[in-house]
C-alpha cells in the first residue's frame, strides 16, 4: 500500500475548515498541516482536524515551512483572493530553491480576482511542474452528480441533448469583512460566487466522458446590481459588523449578479445556461439550486429541500449560530436542516478525487487551465453589465480588464 499522502492548508478560516471537516470522508491522505497570517487561527484549524481524526495536522509558521516539510506532499489553496499570487509565488520560490517538493496544488474558487492575476497563476505552478486541480465543490455535490448521470444515461439517450441549464446560489453575505471590499475580493457576488453557477451549467450540459470544450462559451450576458447593502440602512449595519472600511454607500459591491450563456455543443447545437448569484437573499440559510431540461425530461436540485426540518416555537431561545443550514438566518420557526453540509455541498467528493489525482490515480477533471477560463467568463460578464450588451466570448483584451467594482468606482 502507498503512503497516505499528506496535505497541507494555507488559509484558516470558514472554506478551509468545510475541507477538514469533509476530510473525514476521504481515504489515502491526511491532513497535516495548517498555515495563516492569523497564527491562533491556524492552530486552530489544525487542532479541528485532530480533532476529527483526520490527521495529526499542526501550524506552521511559513508557506516555506510547509513546502520543506517532507511530510507534506500537497497544498490546498484556501485563502483570500487578494493574497493568491503572494502564496503562489512562495511556494514556487520554496521549490526552485530547493528548500521542498511538492505533488500538486488545488486552488479555491476564483482561481484570481481578474484574467491577468489567474494566468499568472497559471505560469507560476506551470513553471515547477506541478499537477492542478480547480476546486469547485457544486460539480461534486451528490445530487448533481447523481443527475446528471441519470439524466444522460435515460433521458437524453432516447431523446436527445439537453439544451437548457440553471443553476443559482443565493444567502445573505459572507463571513469575512474582505469578501465585501471590491478591491480585495475582486468584485461583489458575481466574482465570489458566479464562479459556482456558471461552471454548474456548463458542467450539466456536457455529456459525460467528454470535455468542457465540447460545450464552448460563444456569447455572455451580464447583469449586476446592488439590491439591500447599499440602502442606508444596511450600509450602516454592514459598517458596524465589518469596520469602517467597508462603506456601501461610497463604495459598493453588487449583492446580486446575473448571466446567461450561450454554448455552442461539438455536435452543432446551441444550448443556454442561466446562472444567477445573491448575497441579498433572505431564507432558512445558504440556497443552491440547478435544473436541467431536454426534449423530454428535467432535473431540479435545491439543498434546501433536505428531507429534515425542525420547529422551534419563541420559547425557544439562544445564541444565533449556523449548526442548522451554512449561512442561518433564524433560530426559531419551522427550520430545515442540511446534515453533513461539507458532504451535501460536494467536498467529500471533491477532496478525494483530488488526492486521487495527486496520488497519479485519475485524471484531474478540473485543473488551472479551467480556473483561467472561469475568470474570463466572470470577467465578460462584468464587462457586458457595465456595457449594457450582450458580448461575443472571449471578449477581445479580456486578460487586461478589470471591473469598475474592483477599482471602486461602479455606481449601482
């Protein structure tokens, strides 16, 4: 049997603690390091996967630290959008100097804020030889991979292609005052979360075993607004729960964001995704949601609709918290309940095709290269809602723009 491979986290926070959590799931690696800036985060992060028995993780003081450790064999790239290339280029810095080695890296969604930061990306890991893996948990979320498969294999084998994919996700905001900040995050919702919705749907409507170029973008259409952060009201309670630095009212990020794409199949056909994302949605907690429609069959998915509700009357009181649904907005009412959300939102899946793809044991079904092209198509998107039209993909000098939003000047 060969050695569990060994895996290390740069980033501390709510994404890197899902993966850990998930972990529990995944067979022939161990979780054994942690690092971030935030020293009593990484510890404990690291304690949480003890915790789990999912390895004896620890901090680590440096990126560096962690690629010279021969007890690490991959990294996982979790933390915010604004530190990428800085991490990116440690780790490569640690290789060619000789300091460690590494099988592979996997990089969080987006894989950069803009075309010219995720192509940088791209060239910093390609430079050392490293195999990539994208990660975008909703591809590996059970219920669609089940549906996708039976949809296929029943449907659009006796009646033909599907033609039409939608996919949303939709809660109430993030946990952390720099998702907010358009210039360190990139963008608003459509660059946090639009990365999710827009690969669902080309993802469900490529026939299993062939390539995403099969299905080629050929025309996108953006829209972005700011629906409830920017009112004054909110704007002043996103203030007082973030810090002064985040001003909606002088610098806002779009709360909801939407984008239809056209594809053009290898077999001639056109087909259409609906993509749309929300940081203004009010519910139970955290929505995703896709369908897939042909000729003569459709497929809905909404995790919601989890098969398990609580009912909690006002005598019942407490903390607020999210141990019902990621992203809870009530505590009492009839509530429903997503169990084992890291396996329901697909990072089980996810994080053991992964390992299996470091381990030389499957081929990556997401790597950089796809990373790259999902920032292009977001980065099309923010030009077509500031343009007002409907743009050819790829958009010509697409790798040099950067969206009004991350420079602070969009006007809602």
């Amino acid at each position: 049997m060969t050695a569990p491979l060994g895996v290390g986290f740069i980033g501390s926070g709510f994404n890197t603690r899902f993966h850990i959590q998930a972990w529990r799931g995944v067979r022939d690696a161990d979780v054994r390091g942690v690092w971030s800036p935030n020293a009593a985060n990484a510890a404990s992060a690291a304690q949480l996967a003890r915790d789990c028995d999912v390895g004896h993780a620890k901090a680590y003081k440096s990126i560096t630290a962690m690629v010279a450790d021969p007890s690490i064999d991959a990294l996982w790239l979790c933390g915010p959008n604004q530190a990428r290339i800085e991490n990116v280029e440690e780790i490569v810095h640690a290789i060619k100097s000789g300091k460690g080695t590494l099988k592979g890296i996997a990089c969080e969604k987006p894989l950069a804020r803009n075309v010219a930061e995720a192509e940088e990306v791209q060239r910093l890991v390609k430079s050392v030889g490293l195999k990539t893996g994208y990660l975008e948990n909703q591809l590996f979320a059970p219920h669609v991979e089940a549906g996708k498969k039976l949809i296929w294999a029943r449907g659009a084998a006796t009646t033909g292609r599907p033609y039409l994919a939608r996919a949303a996700e939709e809660h109430s905001g993030p946990h952390a005052p720099w998702f907010w900040n358009g210039a360190l995050q990139g963008g608003g919702v459509l660059n946090d979360m639009m990365c999710h919705s827009a690969l669902v749907v080309r993802h469900l409507l490529t026939e299993p075993g062939k390539p995403l170029s099969s299905v080629k973008p050929v025309r996108i259409t953006g829209h972005i607004a700011s629906l409830k952060w920017s009112r004054p009201s909110y704007a002043k309670k996103l203030q007082k729960t973030y810090g002064r630095s985040i001003d909606y009212t002088k610098r806002p990020s779009e709360d909801y964001a939407s984008v239809l794409i056209e594809f053009k199949t290898s077999d001639g056909h056109k087909v259409i995704g609906e993509a749309s994302t929300s940081w203004s949605f009010v519910g139970a907690g955290l929505r995703l949601s896709a369908e897939l429609l042909g000729p003569e069959y459709s497929m809905k998915w909404n995790s919601l609709d989890s098969g398990l509700n609580l009912f909690f009357s006002r005598e019942v009181t407490g903390r607020a918290g999210e141990d019902l649904v990621e992203k809870q907005n009530a505590e009492q009412g009839v509530m429903p309940v997503v169990p084992e959300e890291y396996a329901a939102y697909g990072y089980t899946n996810e994080d053991r095709h992964f390992v299996r793809v470091f381990k030389g044991k499957e081929k990556a079904m997401l790597d950089f290269a796809d990373g790259v092209e999902v920032v292009k198509m977001l980065m099309t998107a923010y030009r077509s809602a500031e343009q007002g039209q409907t743009l050819a993909y790829p958009s010509r000098g697409i790798d040099r723009y950067v969206p009004k939003v991350a420079k602070g000047s969009w006007k809602p």
